[in-house]
C-alpha cells in the first residue's frame, strides 16, 4: 500500500490478517504532530492524551500469546487456571501494560478499545459530563479500579454500540528485568480492586472485526467448557 492510499499520516504499509484471524498493518513511517502535551487550553472533556491499547477475544489464548511474543512483544500480566492454564495476556510493546489484551471468547472481535488520559480526576470528569448531558445511559462499568493492570477506568458504549475504556493509572514495564504478574482466575481482585459488580453485558458484548475486503470476519466458537463465562477482559467468569 503506497503512502496516501491507507491510515492517514502514514506511509508506504502492508495489511495482513494475522493467525488469529485480526487485520495487523506494519509500516515504517509516519508523519509527526504538533507537540499539544502543554496546550491546556485546547483540552475538553476526559482530556484523551493517546490511543492506548485493543483488547480482543480470541478462542485459542496460547496461541495468540505465542504469535505475539515471537513478535516481540512481552507480557506483563496474565490470567491462568491452578494448572497455568491461560486465560488471558496483557503484553506490551511501548513501555506500558499493554497495548493488545487477549482474552478467551469467541473471536477474532474487539472487547474494547482504550484510551488514555493522564490523571483520574479526568476519568470521574468524563462520567460528570455524561451525566450532565443525561447520557449516563451510555456508561457500561465503573469508574472503578482494575486489579490487573492497576487502571482507573470507565467503559462506555459509543453511539454504534462499540466499547470504548477511559483508562489510566497503570505502571511502567520498561525495566529489562520486570517480570509477568500471575493472576490465578480464581482470583476475583483481577477484576476489580475496587468498583461495582462487572454487569452480563461484560461478557457477552464485542464487536466484530472486518477483514481487508471491508466484511465481517467469521468468528470461530471458543474452545473451552460450554459452561464457563467466555467473554470478558479480565479472563473467564
């Protein structure tokens, strides 16, 4: 793909689908912006400083980790059974917590998208504004603090129905020697360090993801126990 004809700002770039059935584009330039990080006084809302991380639903979470790692990105939190079995990754190529998050459901779909702001006063304006509007209605969870993580966070639902996490408070992972933290699944802390109860919608609700043709990818069934909650960014139910 030539410089102009895909994502804006970017130069010449190659579009794949990935092994785990999500559209990846690797490209080797892109055009810098005007430095805003002092210009207070264009700053509204929740004050987004960034894009931040995707997490996804995907059925085979080994795999995904496996592919991802052999990319080179690391890993700085998991969710694994009593038998590390693994449920969920956050890993990470700039030096956050994340910036894919896979967890186990009925995939390839996006669970969220995250953004980032800096403070989270600036997450509690957020849910201040949409009440405000008497919007209110379009905050899924929170505002509540993730074990996993550590985020401060708010999700809410955008007007086609996609999730969106106003996210912040996580920590630094650029330490050569920083290790994976381990959340047993069993664990309900992974979730929540503190906040309201996660709601059924949660775990139900992703969207689908389009291939490079523009249509809706074929989503392939979890492979895990039936009876087990599948969905969810903070690993199984």
């Amino acid at each position: 793909m030539k410089k102009g004809e895909g994502t804006h700002g970017v130069g010449k770039a190659v579009r794949v689908i990935d092994p785990l059935g999500f559209p990846v584009e690797f490209f080797h330039e892109i055009e810098h912006a005007e430095r805003l990080i002092q210009r207070y006084d264009i700053r509204h809302g929740a004050e987004i400083a960034r894009l931040d991380h995707f997490n996804i639903c995907t059925p085979d979470i080994p795999a995904a980790y496996a592919h991802y790692k052999s990319l080179g990105f690391g890993c700085s939190e998991t969710i694994e059974g009593d038998e590390h079995e693994l449920y969920a990754a956050w890993m990470y190529r700039k030096q956050t917590v994340h910036d894919v998050a896979f967890t186990g459901g009925a995939g390839p779909r996006l669970h969220h998208l995250g953004v980032a702001t800096h403070e989270s006063h600036q997450v509690l304006r957020c849910a201040d504004i949409f009440g405000s509007l008497r919007k209110e209605h379009h905050i899924e969870r929170g505002p509540g603090r993730h074990g996993g993580s550590n985020a401060f966070y708010l999700y809410l639902r955008d007007p086609d129905g996609h999730r969106v996490e106003i996210y912040t408070s996580d920590y630094y992972t650029g330490d050569p020697d920083h290790k994976t933290y381990r959340w047993n699944v069993h664990d309900d802390r992974r979730r929540d360090f503190w906040g309201n109860a996660v709601i059924e919608s949660w775990y139900k609700g992703a969207t689908p993801v389009l291939g490079l043709d523009g249509r809706p990818l074929p989503v392939t069934d979890a492979l895990l126990d039936e009876s087990a909650v599948q969905v969810g960014a903070d690993g199984l139910g």
